[in-house]
C-alpha cells in the first residue's frame, strides 16, 4: 500500500517511515503541509498519515480536507501531541494521540482499509 505521511518532526518521521516499510507498504513523506499538498494534487496515496500541527499555513486539518477533494474515499489517520485547533477531522478518518506505538499506526491502517 502508499501511505503519504506528513510529519514535521525528522525524528517521528523517520520511524513512521521505517515502521511502515517494515509492515511492506511504499511510503512517502513530507515534512509541512505545502509538501504535502504537492503530493496529494499527484494522488500518489492509498492512505494519508498526517500531524495536524505543522509549521507553515497549511496544518493536518487542511491537507485532509484537500486531499479529499482530489480522492474523496482516501482513509486519514491524524496524529498529534497537541492541537490547539477545534477538530475537523473528514468522515472515516482516525486521530491517535502521541506518544504511540509502532502496532498502533500499523492497526490504524488496518482499520481504515478494511472496507478496501
């Protein structure tokens, strides 16, 4: 499976990458929203991975909702510490909260795929 993950943090970053293509999936990252964005508009991804606070404009929030315009059934999985923002996540979509464990980002795709 591609999975695009958006994570600002090269640390949190890495090991999502890393676990993920441990699980066999093809994954793409990006590091704020405007990279990410870039990616959706190339509907690369089966899944979507993403913070919601990143630096720059565009948060989690806003790259879930336009990657949905370009693939409306695309699963999310949101990811944060802390988000001063009130959640709008997207119909079908999951929000774990950091710290997390390898086995949860990996049964969260799961669950967003299943209906796939």
């Amino acid at each position: 499976m591609r999975i695009l993950v958006v994570e600002d943090d090269p640390l949190i970053r890495e090991f999502l990458v890393d676990t993920l293509r441990e699980e066999g999936h093809h994954v793409i990252h990006a590091a704020d929203g405007e990279e990410a964005l870039a990616w959706c508009r190339r509907r690369v991804a089966e899944v979507l991975v993403t913070d919601i606070r990143l630096p720059g404009t565009v948060d989690g929030w806003e790259i879930a909702e336009r990657c949905r315009e370009q693939d409306p059934n695309l699963p999310v999985i949101y990811a944060t510490g802390f988000s001063p923002a009130t959640p709008r996540p997207v119909p079908g979509s999951l929000l774990l909260q950091k710290p997390y464990h390898p086995e949860q980002i990996v049964q969260a795709i799961k669950d967003v795929t299943a209906d796939r």
